[in-house]
RNA sequence: GGGCCUAUAGCUCAGCCUGGUUAGAGCGCUUCCCUGAUAAGGAAGAGGUCGAUGGUUCAAGUCCAUCUAGGCCCA
C-alpha cells in the first residue's frame, strides 16, 4: 500500500532539502552512472565557472539546462559522464584579490611578492568554489564535483603545456605585436574591463590636415589636390603610414577657394559648410586604393609607404572619410596595415614620450606634442582646420593618466591560418538556436582574428616558452621535459609564477642559458583545453580522454560565443584537428523584472540560495526551462516562479495527494495494469503515452519549453479532467481508476524526473518505489506503447470538453446554474455523429440534462443552418478565385447546401463552376426558438430552458447535497465519516424536494439517517435560506 | 559603426518555420458557475491599429524589404 502522503506540501524548500539528504545517503547519483558503465556515451562538458565571486542567478540558468538534458540521456539507456570544472585563474581573480588587499596596481602585487600573491588567489578560488558547490548541490544539478578538475591543478597546467607544445610545433604560436590600451604611468597593459571604468570627458583637438597626393592620374587631372583627413589625435601623424578609405562609398574631388581637396561625398556638406565649394568629379572609394599622397610629417623614416588602402571599417558619419592610418596606436590601423605589408612606425617609448632623437617633439608626453605638431602643420600650410573636439576618452583608473592605445610585444596563435578549418567544423556543429551558427558566431569566425594568447600578469597557466639571449624558443610540454631540460627533477615543482620563473634551462641551439618568457596565457584558454586538461591528457588519462571525446552537448549563455564556444572549438582544431563538440546550446540572458540585466550595482541581483529557499529549487527550475524560449533574454521575477507552484507542481501534488487516499481507503495495491474499457480510463493512458512520446521528443531537440507545455497540459488533463470526472469510481475504490490513475503518475513523474527531480523522487518514494527502482533517477525513460495510443479518442474527448464548455457558456448566458437539471440539451458538431454513448452520456451528464440529442435529428424547421466558406479549403483549390467561390457560397440557401453536402453525394455544384464538398463549408445550426444556444467554430450547444416542477425539485436536492457537504467540511468531519442528518424547510415545494429525493441525498452524503426537523445548534442554510440542514457524525 | 536577437492584452509569454478571414494562454480586474483532492477548475466581460511603413498574395500577426525602439555581443 501508499504511504501516506500530506495533502499538500506547504514548505518545498524543507522536502528539497530532505530528498538531497537521501540522495547523498544512498549515493544515486553515482550509481545513476555506474548503472550505465557499459551503456554507449552521451558526452557531456561543464564549461567551468570562474570562482571570482558568488554565484548568481544567470548561474542556476545554465545549469539547469546542463543537468535536465543529462537526467534524460541517463534515463534513456546513456552513459553522460558529468565532470565539474572551475576555472581558477585570470584576471578576475588576480582583480578580486587586489581588492580585497587594497592594491592599486601591479607594483603592489610585485612589491607584496608574487608568490605570496598567487597564494591569495588559490585560496580565493577555493572560498568561492565551496560557495558554488553549495549551489550544486541545492538546485540538483548532478555533476561530479568530487572529480572535479581545476585549471590550476599541476596535472591540467601540464596538459595545457602540452597542447601549447602542439600549437608551438605547428608554429602558430609567436610573438608579434598587439595594440591595446596601456596606462604609460603605471607601465600595463588595461583590460577592456578595466578601460570601461575609466572613460573621461575631455577636449581634444580635432584637426582637418591636407595630405597632397603625390602622383597618379588623379594628381595629373586635379593640380594641387589634397586628402582630406580628420583625427582627434595629432600627435600620432608622426607614426603615419597609410591612409584608409571606404571602398563602398563615393568621394569627390572639391575646389573651395583657391584649392582642390578630396573627401567622402557624404561628408562634404558638413566639412566646408559654409564656404562656396564646387564638386569637379566622383570617385569610387574602390579606386583609391595605392592613391600616393605625401606624409604629413618627415620627422621618422619610413619606407614603402604612404598610399591609400581600403577600409571597411571606415564610415562616413564623422571626419572625412578618410582616415590616417598609425599602426602603433591602433588595433583597426595594425590590422588593415598588415593587409598590405606596411611598417608599424612607433617613436613612443613605454613611458609615454617620443624618442629623444624625433625632431620637434623628441622627450615629450605623447599628448603634449599635440600642440607643436599642429603648430608646424599650419606653418606648413597642411592645415586645414583646428577646433577643440570634447570626447569620452579613456583613462586609467587607478591613476587617471590617459591611455595610450600602443602595440606592444604580444603572443598570438595563429588561428587566421586554421580560419578554413574552423569554419568547417562550425559546419559540421548542430547549435540551437540554429541562427547563432552562420549569425553571431558564424560572423565571428569568418572576422577572425589571431588569438592573442599572452597577458602581462601573475595568476594564470606560465606561457611555457623558454628563450635564450639569441631568441632560440623552447617550448616544454610537461614538467618531466622540463625536468630533462633542466637537468634536474621538478617533477614536484608549482607550475606557476614565480616558481618556474626561476627555472633556468640550457638552450638546445646553442647552449646558452634560456629562461621563461614572463607571460602568462589568457584564462579562456584553460577552459577550451578542459576535454583533455580535465584528465590531464596524454601525460594520464588517456583511455578517458579517447571514450570522451568530442562532447555530444553543451550548453551555455549566449555571451560565450566569442567565450567558451570559441575557445572550445579552437583548441580542439588546433590541436586535434577537429572541434570539441557536437552540439550546443545557447542560452538567453536572464534579466530582471524590468527587462534589465541583472548587475550588483543596480542592485537587482536575486540571489539564487534566496530564491530557490522561497519557492523550491523545481519551481525555479521549470521557471528557467519551460517559462519563454531558453534562446531568448527573460525576465525573472518572484510571482512568475511561485506560478509555478501553484499552477503546475500544486496541482500535480494534489493529484497524487488524491490517488493515495483513496487507493489507501479502498486498500488497494499496486500490481499490473488492471485492463480497462472505461472511455476515461482508455483516454488518459493515452494521453499519458502521448505526453511521455512528446516529452521525450522534444527534450531531445533541447526544447524544454515544448516540454514544460505537454508536462503542464497533461497535469491539467488529469487533475480537472480526469479526476474531476472519475471521483465516484475512486470513491467506490474502483480497482480500473486507481490503477490507471497510478500508471498516468508514473508515467508523469518518470517524464517530469529531468526536469523537477525533487518533487517527482518524493512522489516516486511515496507510490512507485516499492515496485521498482530505488530512486525515480535509477529508472528508465519508460516505453510508449502504441497499443495505448489512441490519437481519434483524444481528439473526441477534445470535442466533448469544447462541448462542455459551449453548454456552461449557454447556462450562464441563460442564468441558469449548472446544478439545476434540464431536460434536454441538443448538440450539432462535426464528429458528434462518431461519438459513442459513453462519451454521450459524459455530455450529458456534465452539463446535466437528462438527454444530449443531435441537432440535426430534431425535426426540420427547428433549426436554423447557417454556411460560413472554409478558406482554408476553398483557397487551396480556388487560388484567387476564392473571394468570389465565397460570394457563391454565401448566396446559397444554407439548408439546401448542407442537405445537399450530407446526402449521400456529399457534393453540391454551385452557379459558377463551383464545386463544393462537406470541408469547404463551417456549418453552424442553431434552434429557432426556446433554447438557450452558444455556438463556435460549427459547434452548437442548445438547451431546452423549459423547466417542469420535477426538475426544479431535482435541482432543490442538488442543492441540498450541495450545502450538506459543506457543512460536513466546515465540521470538520473525515471524507468517509457517517453521518446523521436534519432539514427542515418553509416552502412546500422545497419540503416536497427532500422528501422525494431525500434518498438520493442520504446517499452522496453518506446520511444514515435523515430526518425533518430542528438539531442542535444553527445549522446550515443555502443561499436563498430556503432550508436549513444540521449533521452530526453518526 | 558592425553583427545577432526581440517587438502580439496592463504584465509574462504562445502562435510565425508550413499564410486562410471573430488572434490565444496564464497573472491581475469585474460578474457568474462548479467544488468529498486542489494554493484549484469553468463561463462571460473589460483589455489588441499583432512596433511603423511599403511590398508579395485571392488572403499577411505569419512571407519579403525598409525603418523605429529595446537588448546582447563586438568595435
């Protein structure tokens, strides 16, 4: 038998709490895994958080898709290995440590001492990982976190060396130039996270200078014509090589005064305003490109150089059109430069000033040479305009000096050189949704650039290159090469800053002594080297790596597009020629309610433990899978998660809370599948295979939403169809309802377990797992028999309930309560006619009159027919002859139509060539008179409002077993308690209701006696006080 | 500036791929009904120029183009 079961649950949280504390004592998630070792794989990878912080709400989204998909895989016959992963290193955490030490900046770290600084970001880590696996654990998201790997374990540092030793050999890691913002001041290089808290309003010069072409047929045609150019930063014409141009738009070629400029035509109007200026002729920007002009400054030699280049990047809405071009200063001029071979020209030094040998503005603050640069250009005739330009610059936040955007010495993998590569393994990889692939990260992959590797600071893997004072590299793969190298055993040594910094290795080349770079690598690397890092492959961990790789899903937010799905994607290709995974999904941001994004500093962050502890961790996890697309941003709020208690797992609970009390007072126990002919007990199987079916389908196209609404709707079916419609035969304990009802829950529950695994262990402990499986997460994704399908019943009970519902709208439309028998309703509907009696008699008996008879049986001239085309039909066949098709049939006499569409031709020719057959038409009858009708979509309702005297009294003991069992709920009394009964009652009509039918109304309220006259106390009345009732146990 | 996503009821979202003539659900509001499980359920009402404009089509919320606004990512 069930054990007994509360009617509700009132405090998830607290029974969420209790099923974790079964699970990890009896260890199932383990052995969920273990009793598919031998199972085929279904791989999955945990992208690893960074533990810089605790975790938000954004976190519980991901990973409660990381763990449905799993629970369904495992359910369904798979073997999903789950293997938790921390990302430990960056500069978020080297960020989160500063703060917390006070530092302002990296001669703090350095003068604190590096080691003792990496210490603090390894026990930062950990502090924030425990708060994280508290996280796990709580929301029920199955991964192992006991084998967790960390990207700063010696064991994963040395598969990342590896890999790095792959790349290294292919030669596609190598140093070259990077130009990012650097804080000459403090002698760093700014991450972009950084550079975003420093922008500062301040006036710059802007300044329009004549660049005077130098030759070509344009300078033949135009004498003296000049290039036009705008930049806010003078001081970087020095470094002048190029200038770029549009190749989309159109210039002209201006006279205004006495010269001859060029410039973009859209830009001409706002440059020269005023002035009279006359257009010569039009350029495609296209044929600009090698355009010679001559350097605005001569102050730096630079070879081959100074002609126009294309540049997409180049727009119109500000300046010239034309821009200069500095390669040293900035990231789109390196870029384009390197398109056509030119040199980076940099006279600024890493503090900030100009060489001591530049003329004019040698040993000046880079901004400081603004003022005599411009004062040369105008004696020099090159200057064209001079105004002050008030812009957001950037500016380092520590110290407020403004930023230099500088190319610095960086190493770079050459991922441009595997572009093709990565682009077909992007084809050959399923995302979801399916636009990202060739959208934002498609577009992404085809602008690639090199992926700059190194960064210039302290907490992350060492670049594992070793140079000698000749520039011989040695790249080491593993701490036993380095061991071999150095000549001595380090096979214990931290692979981490400064300690391999001090490890010193003879150069293969020349002998000489090489030591390490003093770069360490980008932390995304790290996380795209975890499906082999994680098992410290090759050096271990090989049998591991092969059966796992490449993952079969992954899922993330979409901001790891340029993330984690690149990084994954790349190192695989780099190293293994082939991406790391299959498919992947990308998730939605989530927002606030406001639509907001959630951030600390707006503070509108819900905090996932707070969240999960006021409405149950399930609730929180249908809301994130089943509420709005997973691929779209939503919002989250508390009264859309506690919706989904009370809409969907209440309900569901109470349903369950239902079948264990009367399978409990009927003593009834769970065996086979009691076979059963009852039309509700054939109709719910079979909506329970269909939802099972469907459920399962969609979970494998990742479409939680579609899942979370067959869930959802099958949960409503069964509570307020199927329940509602079955009571008396649960009440008599009939054997077919409560075992069909026990085969729908566990049908339910086992599709619902992915997605609520809390709610649906406990009911799976309350009513299933005596028969089976320990826990509900041990048993398998049960078989849909089509034996139970029976899709033409579903649709018949869809059109009894839609019936059901037109005669309530009739009642209410008619005032006259559902309780109040009638003596006939008449019903005309497609599919009517195919209807057995059972279902009939569920017509009837739901809007209660005592026949349900077809319209169209009733007699000619009751009933009034009317026509409406079916455009669906009619336009499929007529094309755009259907407006008039329609006219025709509207013209039609509507009952010699139908007559003619239900004889047995089932045809009718209309004027016109028009042929019509029962589908082209929606046929709507309606009685004449005397009824109380509804109709919709060819469906009516009509009920016959003639009430006799004997219905009346029939709707007078309604009535009264109606208050009865209210009053028997307000006393208190037990569902099955007997009970003595006492009316008494004014009116002799209502008398006369009691005493005719006072046998029924013993009957429902399990009356052993009943009697006229007064009780004890007040008792009960009805609305209208026309009796008054009293109960008493018996 | 570029790319992508989004825009449907007061709010949260379906519907759009595959076009069909009173556009759906839930929450909230009003009225009524039903209730031996239910924090439920049902009916009706109020509440929609389906972001705007143009196009394709016999027919557009749905397809196409442009625009506007918001979001995300990148400059």
């Amino acid at each position: 038998m069930y054990r007994e079961v509360p009617p509700r649950i009132d405090d998830a949280a607290a029974m969420e709490e209790q099923i974790i504390a079964w699970w990890r004592d009896r260890d199932v998630f383990r052995r969920s895994l273990a009793q598919r070792a031998d199972a085929p794989r279904w791989v999955f990878y945990e992208g690893p958080p960074t533990a810089n912080g605790s975790p938000g709400t954004h976190h519980i989204e991901a990973r409660v898709f990381k763990d449905v998909f799993p629970r369904h895989r495992t359910m369904k016959g798979h073997l999903v290995p789950r293997q938790a992963g921390w990302d430990c290193h960056g500069l978020p955490v080297e960020l989160a440590v500063e703060k917390e030490l006070g530092f302002t900046g990296k001669q703090d770290i350095e003068a604190f001492g590096v080691a003792e600084f990496n210490e603090k970001c390894r026990e930062s880590v950990l502090r924030h990982v425990d708060q994280f696996a508290a996280l796990t654990e709580r929301m029920g998201y199955w991964v192992d976190m006991d084998s967790a790997y960390w990207t700063m374990d010696p064991r994963y540092v040395e598969s990342v060396w590896w890999s790095l030793k792959q790349i290294f050999d292919k030669g596609l890691l190598a140093q070259d130039h990077r130009v990012s913002p650097y804080c000459p001041r403090c002698g760093t290089g700014l991450s972009d996270h950084e550079i975003a808290q420093g922008y500062e309003d301040v006036v710059d010069p802007s300044v329009y200078v004549r660049f005077p072409v130098a030759g070509g047929d344009l300078a033949d045609r135009f004498p003296g014509l000049a290039l036009l150019v705008w930049t806010t930063t003078p001081w970087t014409l020095v470094s002048n090589v190029a200038v770029a141009a549009q190749p989309a738009a159109t210039y002209q070629v201006v006279r205004t005064g006495d010269e001859t400029l060029l410039l973009a035509a859209e830009r001409v109007a706002d440059v020269l305003g005023d002035a009279d200026w006359e257009v010569l002729a039009e350029v495609p920007g296209a044929e600009l490109e090698y355009l010679p002009y001559q350097a605005p400054f001569d102050l730096v030699s630079v070879a081959d150089a100074h002609f126009v280049i294309d540049g997409d990047y180049v727009t119109t809405d500000d300046g010239t059109g034309l821009v200069h071009i500095a390669p040293a200063f900035g990231a789109d001029d390196l870029a384009a430069a390197r398109g056509y071979g030119l040199p980076m020209v940099n006279p600024v030094g890493a503090d900030g000033t100009f060489a001591a040998d530049v003329p004019l503005v040698g040993g000046l603050f880079f901004k400081k040479a603004d003022e005599p640069l411009i004062a040369d250009l105008d004696l020099r005739g090159l200057l064209f305009r001079h105004e002050p330009y008030e812009h957001a610059y950037p500016h380092c936040w520590r110290c407020h000096t403004p930023l230099i955007y500088y190319a610095q010495p960086s190493w770079f993998i050459r991922t441009t050189a595997r572009k093709d590569d990565l682009l077909a393994q992007n084809e050959d990889t399923h995302w979801f949704p399916p636009t990202t692939q060739w959208g934002r990260y498609g577009d992404w992959l085809r602008n690639n650039i090199d992926w700059a590797l190194s960064r210039d600071r302290f907490w992350g893997t060492p670049l594992p290159i070793w140079r000698c004072p000749a520039d011989h590299l040695t790249a080491v793969g593993s701490l036993a090469e380095l061991s071999r190298a150095a000549g001595r055993d380090l096979s214990g040594l931290d692979p981490h800053r400064p300690f391999v910094d001090d490890v010193t290795i003879p150069c293969p080349d020349c002998g000489d002594t090489a030591t390490r770079v003093p770069e360490v690598i980008d932390c995304w690397y790290d996380s795209g080297a975890m499906p082999f890092a994680q098992y410290g492959y090759p050096h271990t961990g090989e049998a591991e790596f092969t059966e796992n790789y490449p993952a079969d899903f992954i899922c993330e937010a979409i901001d790891q597009t340029r993330g984690w799905f690149y990084t994954l994607m790349a190192v695989g290709t780099l190293v293994f020629d082939r991406s790391s995974y299959r498919n992947v999904l990308c998730l939605g941001h989530i927002l606030d309610e406001e639509g907001r994004k959630m951030s600390k500093h707006l503070g509108n962050v819900l905090d996932p433990m707070q969240l999960m502890a006021e409405h149950g961790a399930d609730s929180v996890r249908w809301f994130m899978l089943a509420s709005g697309s997973p691929w779209q941003a939503r919002r989250v709020g508390h009264q859309a998660i506690a919706e989904v208690w009370r809409k969907v797992l209440a309900t569901y609970w109470s349903t369950v809370a239902f079948q264990v009390l009367y399978a409990r007072a009927a003593q009834w126990e769970a065996g086979e599948l009691t076979a059963s002919d009852h039309v509700m007990d054939r109709w719910a199987l079979s909506r329970a295979h269909h939802t099972v079916a469907a459920v399962d389908d969609l979970l494998e196209r990742f479409d939680s939403q579609g899942a979370g609404r067959e869930l959802a709707s099958f949960i409503d079916d069964l509570s307020n169809w199927y329940v509602r419609r079955s009571r008396r035969r649960f009440w008599d304990g009939d054997p077919a309802a409560l075992s069909t009802l026990h085969e729908c829950l566990r049908l339910l529950t086992l599709a619902m377990a992915p997605v609520t695994p809390f709610i649906t262990e406990r009911v799976w402990q309350d009513l299933f797992a005596a028969d089976g499986p320990e826990s509900v997460h041990l048993a398998d994704w049960p078989t849909v028999a089509d034996s139970a399908r029976d899709p033409g019943l579903e649709e018949q009970m869809a059109l009894v309930r839609r019936l059901v519902d037109l005669g309530r709208t009739a009642r209410g439309e008619a005032a006259i309560g559902t309780r109040q028998p009638l003596a006939e309703a008449l019903v005309a509907a497609p599919g009517w006619s195919d209807l057995g009696p059972d279902l009939r008699a569920l017509v009837a008996e739901e809007l209660n009159c005592h026949r349900v008879e077809s319209l169209a049986g009733s007699g000619d001239g009751l009933v009034e027919v009317s026509v409406k085309p079916n455009f669906r039909s009619l336009g499929r066949r007529y094309g755009n002859r259907t407006p008039e098709v329609a006219r025709i049939i509207a013209e039609t006499d509507p009952e010699d139509l139908v007559a003619r569409l239900r004889s047995a031709a089932a045809e009718a020719e209309l004027p016109g060539d028009v042929r019509i057959g029962p589908d082209d038409v929606i046929v709507t009858e309606t009685p004449r008179e005397g009824w109380a009708v509804a109709s919709q979509d060819g469906a009516t309702v009509a009920l016959d409002l003639h009430l006799t005297p004997e219905l009346l009294r029939l709707g007078t003991a309604r009535q009264a077993i109606r208050v009865v069992q209210d009053a028997r709920k307000s006393s208190g009394f037990d569902v099955s308690d007997r009970i003595t009964l006492r009316w008494d009652a004014a009116d002799p009509e209502v008398a006369r209701a009691w005493e005719e039918h006072g046998g029924l109304i013993a009957a429902e309220v399990l009356a052993t006696a009943v009697a006229r006259g007064p009780g004890a106390g007040p008792g009960f009345t009805d609305k209208d006080d026309t009796f008054r009732v009293w109960v008493a146990r018996a």
